[in-house]
C-alpha cells in the first residue's frame, strides 16, 4: 500500500507541531484472502514528538467477506483507529538511544525523510476484521439437512417432526421392552 509522507519539513519543525493529511490509497488486497472493494479512506494527523513522529487517525475501507452463516459474499465496511509512533534516523534521530535497540522497521522515517504508513494501515484494517461476519444480523443461515440458503425461502426438511417428540417415544419404548435405550 503507497501511503507515504515526507515529513523532512515536520521534523525540522518544533515538538507539538502537527500536519493533517487525507488518505485515498488503492488497494485490491489487504491479506491473501481479503480483498478490498473501495479504496482505503481517512484522515491523519501528523505531531511531531521528540523522537519522531505520532500517528493518529482513523481509516476505513470495504471488504468483500463471506457469510459465516449462509456464506453468501457480502460488502462489509471496515473502520480502523491508527496510533503509531515513527522514530526519526538520520540527522533527526535522538541520540539517547541505544541505536542497536530492537524496533519494528515498519515505524522507522527512512533516511529520505519518508514516513510510509502503508503497513501500519493494513494491519489496523485486518485486526478490524469481524471473526464472525454475518451479511446482515437476522441471517436466517442454511440448512443443517439439505443446505439450502434460508434467507431465500424455506426448504422442505422444516416439516420434519420436533425433535423433542422423538426423544419422548425413544423413552416410551426403552419402558416398555424393559430394556434401556440402545
Ligand atoms: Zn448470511
Ligand atoms: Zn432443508
């Protein structure tokens, strides 16, 4: 995902100076199997902190996603908050670290002075994903027996006998032969 700021001018600026920035980045795909169906959308704000630069914002996008019940592909609108601190290096870096210190590249400004954003926004995006969508909240699911969506009309198995009446004769007859179920 392309969502880069040169931020040379920022961080030139002094601690609690901001910049605000839209996001419109394209992308097809956020994960393997998860793909995007509109562009990512947001809003940042960009703060210059003493070492380096606070992210905070929100994004949001729309997912194509699958039914957990009726499996039916459906659009889902997915809304994430970012909040990421990127460290500066290079000139702007601040000396009382340890520069061997473990860190995660992904929030480093490059030697260019870029902050790439890109793979904080995935991240957010996939951890905003639901583990059980459902394409609307009353989803009648399918079948257990033949399948068939419920959402689009009920199937012949829904005349089958309650179930509860069938446990009750089993009992009957395990009273009657004088032996037990089985
Ligand atoms: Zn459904
Ligand atoms: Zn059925």
């Amino acid at each position: 995902m392309e969502v880069e700021y040169n931020v040379a001018q920022l961080l030139k600026s002094p601690i609690g100076a901001t910049q605000h920035k839209s996001i419109e980045a394209d992308i097809a795909v956020l994960d393997e199997d998860v793909e995007l169906v509109s562009p990512v959308t947001g809003r940042v704000c960009l703060l210059r902190t003493d070492a380096g630069i606070l992210v905070q914002g929100r994004v949001q996008a729309e997912v194509e996603l699958a039914c957990s019940r009726c499996l039916t592909p459906f659009v889902f609108s997915l809304a994430a908050a970012v909040e990421e601190e990127f460290r500066a290096t290079g000139k702007f870096a601040v000396d009382n670290r340890a520069s061997d210190e473990a860190e995660d590249t992904a929030l480093v400004i490059d030697e260019h002075h870029v902050l790439d954003l890109g793979e904080v926004i995935r991240q957010q995006l996939l951890l905003a994903l639901p583990i059980y969508p459902v394409c609307r909240s009353d989803c009648a699911g399918l079948c257990s027996q033949c399948g068939q969506n419920l959402n689009e009309g009920p199937c012949e198995c829904t005349e089958e006998e309650d179930p509860r009446w069938s446990v009750l004769q089993r009992l009957r007859f395990s009273e009657e032969s004088g032996e037990g179920v089985d």
